[in-house]
C-alpha cells in the first residue's frame, strides 16, 4: 500500500500481505541495548529489565521515573515490543495469589463450569475469566498487595498514561497441554480478517495503543512448559491483522519465534501487535500458571452515558415501519449503529463466551438479527435483557 495521504484506499488488503516483506522488515531490525540505557541486557531480541531499575525509577525523582517510561514506550512501539522485569512482583505474594486462583479453578471445576479460551476448547486447559474482580472479592488484602506493584502500575503508566483500567484472566496450561497458533490481541486482533479489513489503515496502527498485554508468572516456566512464544519487531509490520491469520506466516512464526523461560514473581509486558502465542507443555508435571494482564486506555470511551438499551427500544417500531415500507436494509443498519451497542467488549466471558469466533454477539447484532426476522417489540425487548444478564459480573 502506498502512502496514505496519496493513496485511492485507507484500507489494507489481505492479498497485499506478503511473508517477504515481514521478513525483510525483521531482518533490518535489531535490538541495541545502549538504546535502553536502564536494561540490563537484550536476550534473544528481547529487553530484560531488573525490578530493582524499576523500583528506583519509580521511587526517584519524577524526571527519573519519567525518563524510564519513556525508554519503555520507545521499546514497545520502535523497539522489540517486548519487555521482561525479572522478580517484578515478591514471590511470597505471588504465591499467596496462586492459591486464590487454584480455589477459583477448583470452585469452577466443582460446579461443572470449564471454561474454555479463545483457543482452546472448554476443559483443555484451565481458564479464570474476570480474575481481577474475583481475586478483589475472594481476598482484598492479597489483591492490594499483588496491584501494589510500581512494577504493573509504571508499566501501564508509561504505555497508557494515568487512568488506565486493569483486567486479568488465568491461563493455566497443564501437562501436555496444547500452545496456541501465532495471533495478536486486543481489539482488531478479536476481530476476524474480514471486520479488520474494514477499519482504515490508521485504526490498525492505533489499535495496539489503545492496550498494554502482559503477564505475571505463577511458577517458574522453563522453556518445556510453553511460556509465551514471541516474533520480536513484528509488531511493526502494518498488515499484521490480516497477515497472522494466513498459513505462510504461520509457517514463518513456527519457525522463527523466540522463547524466554520466566520465574515465578517475573513480568512481561509487550505491545498486543507483537506476533505470539502461549506455547505447549510438554512437562510431565507443570502446571503453568500465569496472570494475564490486559491494561485498557481509559480513553476509549464516549462523551456522554447513553441508555442505549432504551434507545434500541425506543426506536424498534420505527425501524419495523421502515423496512415495511421498503427502506433499504443498508440504511436501517445505520440507525442500528447510531442506536445500538456495536462492540462486544466489555462482558463476562464466563456467561458470554465467545461463539463461532472470538467475541460474543453485540447487542447491534441482537437488533440486527430481530430486525431481520421482524421480530415483534416484546421479543426483542426479552433478548436485549437475556443480552444484558448475559454480561453482567454478578
């Protein structure tokens, strides 16, 4: 694709991704340390801090403190993308927090409720969804000192700015559990090629600003344990939405990702346009455990609250007397959209879970599909609120 301001399309295309183009750009890119003055060292591509620099930085002068958060934005937008504290969190914590989880896992397990990712099926491996809100619930006093961290919170504050909004989920993967295929995340990485097709060229750039990925480790994670699977640089790569879903970057990502073992109390933060993928247990007896942090811009949000669940409503008999009278689908889509909520996040993914992709029904398509079947106002107003039970966290 050309430049943008010259350039008859914003858009990116699936047929313009080309594996030789990622691999030249990758090939051009290296990791200089001396570019990251508070690192300790770069190991396979990737920066690996101490949290004692960090626990400095964040109790020093606020120019000090300020100069490492910049050195770690520079590193998750123009570096690696990936960025390893070693003993970013006191092991004791950590451990008190495991045993939270393990009852978590084992409350669910009891009462016949598998959850299952995006990736793996229900039962596969064990998954806490929402685990930020039931750790508060279960344990205040080990949720305070687990969020305590300067580590998570200079982190966040460096990618997101102050305000951000921290949401977890566990993800454990037991013996001879399976990885998962090369992707990246949150939000256009939820999408499938075809929506993420239809954003313009800047939302991709901006999307992966919008969110920090990282995770505590739970353990120690040899490398036979599967810790997360990382292609360095890739998130640079402007059609990496639409190129990770195809075979020969697949293929590519197999073959030239890298693999860092992690101790229990370690961090890794990295920007969600980072190609990667947890990878396979191949122990005979590790349970690998790991806290994933999903750390939200507080910015993506509209102006003004909005009923809109009344508004839907409001307008259903209207939208029904249009399409009788002949007004084209395309045109009542965009009332819907007006109306409607268009995104599927945020929800419960223990009552919501994703189906036939990887994010549940928006309520636009509730509407939508009503619509569609000239559902009458009474049936549409009963799966609005099953919709709306359906996300709520208690």
């Amino acid at each position: 694709m050309t430049d943008i301001a010259g350039s008859a399309t914003p858009h990116l295309r699936t047929e313009d991704c080309h594996v030789a183009d990622l691999v030249g750009l990758l090939e051009r890119e290296r990791t200089d340390v001396g570019a990251y003055p508070h690192a300790e060292r770069v190991e396979q591509e990737v920066l690996v801090y101490a949290a004692s620099t960090v626990l400095d930085a964040d109790a020093g002068r606020r120019e000090e403190r300020l100069a490492l958060e910049a050195e770690l934005a520079h590193a998750w937008l123009h570096g690696p993308g990936i960025v390893v504290v070693e003993g970013a969190l006191d092991a004791e914590v950590v451990d008190g927090v495991t045993v939270r989880f393990e009852e978590l896992i084992a409350q669910q397990r009891a009462e016949g409720r598998a959850a299952g990712d995006h990736f793996a099926a229900p039962g596969a491996n064990d998954r806490v969804w929402g685990a930020l809100e039931k750790l508060a619930v279960a344990d205040p006093h080990a949720f305070v000192d687990y969020y305590s961290s300067p580590v998570i919170a200079l982190a966040a504050r460096a990618w997101l700015g102050p305000g951000y909004q921290v949401t977890s989920q566990v993800n454990v993967v037991g013996p001879g559990g399976a990885g998962q295929t090369v992707h990246r995340d949150y939000h256009l990485g939820f999408t499938s090629p075809e929506v993420a097709a239809e954003h313009p060229a800047h939302v991709h750039a901006l999307s992966p600003q919008l969110t920090l990925q990282g995770a505590v480790a739970h353990g120690d994670m040899p490398v036979e344990s599967g810790p997360t699977l990382y292609l360095p640089h890739s998130q640079k790569y402007p059609h990496g939405f639409l190129a990770y879903w195809l075979p020969d970057f697949q293929e590519y990502f197999a073959a030239h990702h890298v693999q860092l073992p992690l101790r229990l109390g370690d961090a890794v933060f990295f920007n969600p346009a980072v190609f990667h993928a947890a990878g396979s247990n191949s122990t005979r007896s590790t349970r690998r455990m790991a806290n994933l942090l999903q750390i939200s811009s507080a910015f993506g949000r509209a102006m003004e609250s909005t009923d809109r669940r009344r508004v839907v409503e409001a307008i259903y008999t209207a939208l029904l007397e249009a399409a009788a009278a002949g007004r084209p689908d395309r045109l009542l889509r965009h009332a819907v959209a007006a109306s409607a909520e268009g995104y599927a996040f945020p929800t419960n993914l223990d009552r919501d879970p994703p189906v036939d992709g990887m994010s549940p029904a928006t309520q636009a398509e509730v509407v939508r599909a009503a619509l569609a079947e000239r559902a009458a106002p009474a049936e549409l107003g009963r799966r609005l609120a099953e919709h709306e039970e359906r996300r709520r966290t208690s």
